[in-house]
C-alpha cells in the first residue's frame, strides 16, 4: 500500500510526547520507546509526581538512553530540576527554549556521565555527534531541524515522499534510519514497581485484618449468650390477718397486730356551674276590697296585714276595720247586716292574680266572719330566674360523686415515695367545704358551686407487714429446704368493713408468700462462668428443692456459660 504523506524533512528530527498527570513511569517509559524521532520533547503536566522520584527518574534516562533518544524534559516545575539534573537529563522550560541540564545536587552517589556527545541521525545523511556544548545554546526546534541534515533550516521543504508501507522503506530513507525509527521492543528484564498496586493490596490486607479482628470480638465476646432454667418444688402460703391501724401507735404490737399508721392527706378543689330553676314575677301586684260579714254575738277586730286566700292566690289587707255583729231574725237566723270592708293588695305581682269576685278564706278567723272579694285587677307579669336551695344541693351532689381515683392515686404514689405501704381501703373524703356565686333567691341565669375536699388515706411500714408475715409463714416452712422466697408484702390486698377515721381503721389484709430453695442469682452467674452444661447442672442440683435445670447456649457454636452479663437464670416455681 503506497502512502503519500508530507513533512517539513525527509525523516522528522524531534517528536514531541505529552505527558497525562495520571500517567504511570512504565506508561511514560513505553512512550519513549515507541517514539520515532531522535530527540524527544517529553512535555510534562504540573505537579507530575511520577518524576518527582529520583528512581523514575534515573528509569527514565536509562530508557532513552538504551533506545538511542535524546530525551528534553519541558517543565517548569521547580522540583524536578535537581533529580533532572542529578541523572543527567536536559530540561527546557517551553519547545522553543533553549535545553540545558540542571544543576545537580550534592549527593554521594556516583551520577552518570552525560558530556559523551550524542549522536542524532535521521536516517538519510551521515551521523553526526552531538555537542551538547554546543546544543545548549540552541533551542529544542533546531536541534530537531538538524536532525534532518544536520543544518536543515525552516525553510527547507515541502517534499513529496512516496512510501510503500507494505513492501519496501520509503524512497530517500536509508535502511538503517528504518530500523532505527521503528518501535524498539520492550525489553522484559525491566522490571518496575508498581506501587500503587502495592498501596491497595497492603490497604486491602489492613481491612481484612480489622474485619477478621472485629468477627473474631463478636463471635466470642459479643454473641455468645446463656439461659438457664431452674425448676424448683416451692410452694405458696397464704396470710391472712386483721390489723388495727392506729396513728398514735409508736411501735408495732406484733400480740395484738396493732400496727403504727401515718395519715396522707391531699385537698381537691372542684367546681360545678348549674342552672337556675327557680322564677320571681316582679310585675305590678293586683288590688281590690274585700267585704266581710260578722254573724257573731259581738263585734270583730279585722288587723291590717290579714291574709286572705283564694284558689292558691293570696291578698294582704291593706288597713284595719271593725266588723259589728248581725242582727236575727226571730227564729234565730243572721240577718248578715253585720258588715265591713277592707281594701287588699295581692301578696305576689302577676296578671294570674287579676282574679273574678269570689269567697276567700280569712286567716286567723274566729268561725263567724265571711269574706267576699271584689273583681281583682291591676296585676301584671314581669318573669326572672332565681336560684333555689334545690339548685345548689343538685350541683353539691354532683361534686361530691364525681371520681376520684386520681386523687387516689396520688395519695398512694405520695406515700410510696416516703418508702411506706399505703393501704387504700383507708381512702376517705372528707365534707365538703361549699362556697356559691349566689345565694337562694337571687336571681341570675345560673350558680356556680365551689367545693374543697380534703381527701385522705393511711400507710404503715413495709417492714412492720414483714414481720407480721414471716411470724405466720415461718411456722409452716419445710426447714433446710425452704426458705421465704417472696413474703408478699408488696402485693398484699387490704379490705374493711366499716370507714375508718383519719386517726385509725381496722382492715384486713390478705397475701401469698412463696416459699422455695435458697438460690443467689448473682452469685450464681459468677460461679458457673466457663462451666460446660454439664458442670452447671451438677452444681445447681446440689442446692436442696431443686427439681430440674436446663441449659441452652447461644448461637451454635458457644458450648460454655460466657461471662455474668450475657446470662440470664429463671427459677420456676411449683404450681
């Protein structure tokens, strides 16, 4: 396959390589020896760290110099100008500058000659040696011109080349210059390090090692666990006793079970709002007269203020009168001219007293006198709410029977907090102290009732119930198998028959001890640890009253009781 292709000389002089920041020594190297031209321009990136390493470095010279290149490092950085230097290597700060090797830095390592005068040839022309002297002074574009001619200037050409790629070298290029630029083959006993694959295995291997560390602390420390089970022959005993509590007591009486009692009291303030129910008509009041008759012997004083009364309707006379007697007729009858007329006002306002004439009834009548009353008018209606008696009694009740169970149980936490056993049956309130918005027969919409009452409820000492406890449950223990378990003061119930006062009450109280092997748990814990199931069962028999024990272990792999915290021991009681 023939190939036309143009260049500015017959074979190119320099070849310019850049260099990626993320670029390997063994990267860079490889582009080194593929590289085609004598002098090559390797163009590094800011910060290259790969070269800030003297032994890149040196790798690096070694490279060309086995490949036959003139190697020219463009960089500007500080920091690789010594290690350049130190291995011999040329440095332009641009393409275009002028090369010169660095000053090297004062080592005790021998460094490698670099004045011997490399020899550049592009293939067409005799090889010359090249004066570094000299090269110093000129720039890396006409050290790579005069790798053409050895004074090829820029001017110099557009030439046309005919190359067959597939057969022969192309024409005007020498055998030697084609094989000298053809890629130089790697050679394998150069071998570099590659330590950022070191950094990731070692990096790699440290995780393995805390992992391993971090299963080994949980399989063994952390997961291993141990429950055991105890079946023991215990039994309950009941107690039942009637107790005298007594807040003047100082001691307890265990003969006569009287116990010393200590008084909670807690106040409650409660409200309750009620209707008013009851009315008052505070119309005009209906008038008229009233016409009495006398058909007594004598005469009859009639007082101002006298009521008289009709249909449940009464009238109040307004003044006094006399009323004569009558006279009779000869056979004896009244002839009722014996008269005398007052004038009455009703005794409440209201229309529903504008009554008809009629007959009313006089009070405080000696059985002679007869009243008639005249058409009663004037009397109007103008209604208002007043409250009754009944209304306050209603919203009393209804204080006095709302719940109280949270009163109750203050007063119980309040005597748990002391350390003492509160005894509820003995919860008692106490009378009502009642205040109201108004007072019977005002008149308003509604009242407003307010009540305090003082709640109260009796404790004694826990140890004081213990002691009268183990007095009755030891007498009926299995001695040197048995031992009180649980007295069970703490769940003990206390009823009474008749309220007791905020000085004293007689209850009854009723409990269910326990009574079953002695066994420490704690202590326990501690003496089996490490012990195989085995082991732990041998030792847990041995204490009198138990029955049975199991033994589980987890997960699969722990065979062995861990340590205290990762234990937990439960003992069955008999039914």
């Amino acid at each position: 396959m023939n190939v036309k292709i143009q260049s500015a000389s017959s074979v190119p002089g320099k070849e310019t390589i850049y260099v990626d920041i993320d670029d390997e020594i063994t990267a860079i190297i490889d582009k080194v020896r593929g590289a085609r031209g004598q002098v090559v321009a390797l163009v590094l990136p800011k910060r290259a760290t790969v070269l800030q390493s003297i032994v890149n470095m040196k790798l690096l010279k070694r490279t060309a110099d086995d490949a036959g290149k003139n190697l020219v490092l463009i960089t500007s950085e500080a920091g690789l100008l010594p290690l350049a230097g130190a291995v011999g290597l040329h440095v332009a700060s641009t393409p275009t500058s002028k090369p010169s090797v660095p000053s090297a830095p004062v080592v005790n390592d021998e460094m490698e000659d670099i004045e011997a005068p490399l020899s550049i040839t592009d293939g067409t022309a005799e090889t010359e040696e090249f004066d570094t002297a000299a090269a110093a002074a000129r720039s890396v574009g006409e050290l790579a011109a005069a790798g053409a001619t050895g004074k090829v200037i820029d001017d110099e050409i557009d030439e046309a080349v005919d190359m067959d790629m597939d057969d022969a070298a192309p024409a005007g290029i020498s055998k030697q210059a084609t094989e000298k630029t053809a890629k130089p083959k790697k050679d394998k006993k150069l071998s570099v390090p590659n330590f950022d694959s070191f950094r990731k295995r070692l990096a790699l291997a440290g995780v393995a090692l805390v992992v391993l560390v971090a299963a080994w602390f949980y399989a063994f420390v952390v997961a291993p666990k141990a429950t055991i089970t105890i079946h023991t022959d215990s039994s309950t005993i009941p107690t039942n006793l009637n107790l005298t509590l007594d807040t003047s007591a100082k001691s307890l009486d265990a003969s006569d079970n009287v116990v010393p009692a200590t008084l909670q009291s807690q106040p409650k303030t409660a409200t309750q709002q009620v209707p008013a129910t009851g009315q008052q008509n505070n119309g005009q009041k209906a008038s008229g007269t009233i016409t009495l008759t006398n058909c007594s012997g004598s005469a009859v004083v009639v007082a101002a203020g006298t009521s008289f009364s009709s249909n449940g309707h009464t009238f109040i006379a307004q003044n006094s009168t006399t009323v004569p007697d009558s006279n009779y007729y000869h056979s004896g009858d009244c002839k009722n001219d014996g008269k005398g007329t007052v004038n009455v006002t009703a005794l409440k306002g209201g229309a529903d007293y504008n009554l008809a004439a009629g007959s009313y009834a006089m009070a405080h009548n000696p059985g002679s006198v007869s009243a008639q009353g005249s058409q009663m008018s004037g009397g109007t209606d103008d209604i208002t709410k007043i409250v009754q008696q009944s209304d306050i009694d209603n919203a009393t009740s209804k204080i006095t029977s709302s719940d109280n169970d949270s009163v109750k149980q203050q007063l119980v936490s309040n005597l748990q907090s002391k350390g003492l056993q509160p005894v509820p049956s003995t919860f008692l309130a106490g009378t009502p102290q009642v205040t109201t918005s108004a007072k019977a027969g005002d008149a308003t919409d509604n009242v407003t009732v307010t009540a305090v009452t003082t709640y109260s409820m009796l404790a004694v000492k826990k140890s004081d119930l213990q002691t009268l406890v183990r007095n009755n449950v030891e007498g009926q223990l299995d001695k040197g198998k048995q031992v009180i378990l649980d007295d069970g003061v703490a769940n003990a119930s206390f009823t009474q028959a008749n309220p007791g006062t905020t000085t004293g009450a007689s209850v009854a109280m009723s409990t269910k001890s326990q009574a079953g092997p002695q066994l420490d748990v704690a202590a326990l814990k501690t003496q089996l640890s490490g012990k195989k199931s085995g082991d732990v069962k041998n030792i847990i028999k041995q204490t009198p009253g138990v029955t049975a024990v199991d033994v589980k272990f987890s997960p699969f792999w722990v065979n062995s009781i861990p340590k205290a915290s990762k234990v937990t021991i439960t003992i069955v009681k008999a039914e």
